[in-house]
C-alpha cells in the first residue's frame, strides 16, 4: 500500500499541458481524484503551474484541469497535484475513476 488517498488508475492518453512558459503535449500515464502522472519531452520543474486538457478514453469533452502543480519530476516523468478544477470537470472525473476501477483498488 502507497498511502495514497485515492488510488491510481493506470492509462495512456495523449494530455495538452500549457504554463507560462510551454504549450504541448504529454503523455498521460496514470490518474486519480487529485492529480495525475505524466510523461513529456519538454522539461518542466517542480514549482511549475500548469493548465491540463486531459484526453479521457471514450470520453468527450477533454477534462480541464484549470491550475496543477507539478509536484515531482523524474527523467522525462512528472506528477501534477490538481489545484483548481471546476465543480462540474470534478464530477466527471469521479464518474471516469469509477468506471476504472477494478476490484483491485479501492474507493
């Protein structure tokens, strides 16, 4: 057990990341309520902020995750916490994880 509060949902999904400095794409590796693991050739640094588009499976519109902070970087991995979201992307978040979710991983 990771001590995580929400588990991680395995995925690959092509994710467009914007900050200040950087528009593109990333790679979308894994998921959960509060934040994300990514995988990008452009270097960001923990303290980053950035904006997500994230392209869900089966899913339309993409997730917006208005403000996340890239919290860990490793190699061309990062892990962003999500800061701002609306109310309603948050919904549609839970209901995406949940319909991930295997008997493997908990609520």
């Amino acid at each position: 057990m990771d001590g995580r509060q929400f588990p991680r949902i395995p995925l690959v999904s092509v994710t467009t990341v914007a900050s200040e400095q950087h528009s593109g794409h990333s790679v979308l590796l894994d998921l959960s309520q509060t934040g994300a693991k990514l995988s990008s050739a452009h270097p960001l640094r923990p303290s980053d902020y950035v904006a997500l588009n994230l392209s869900l499976p089966f899913r339309e519109p993409s997730l917006q995750v208005v403000l996340a902070a890239v919290r860990w970087v490793q190699g061309k991995n990062y892990g962003v916490e999500f800061i701002q979201i609306t109310h309603s992307e948050q919904s549609r978040l839970k209901d995406f994880l949940d319909t991930q979710a295997t008997p493997y991983t908990s609520p």
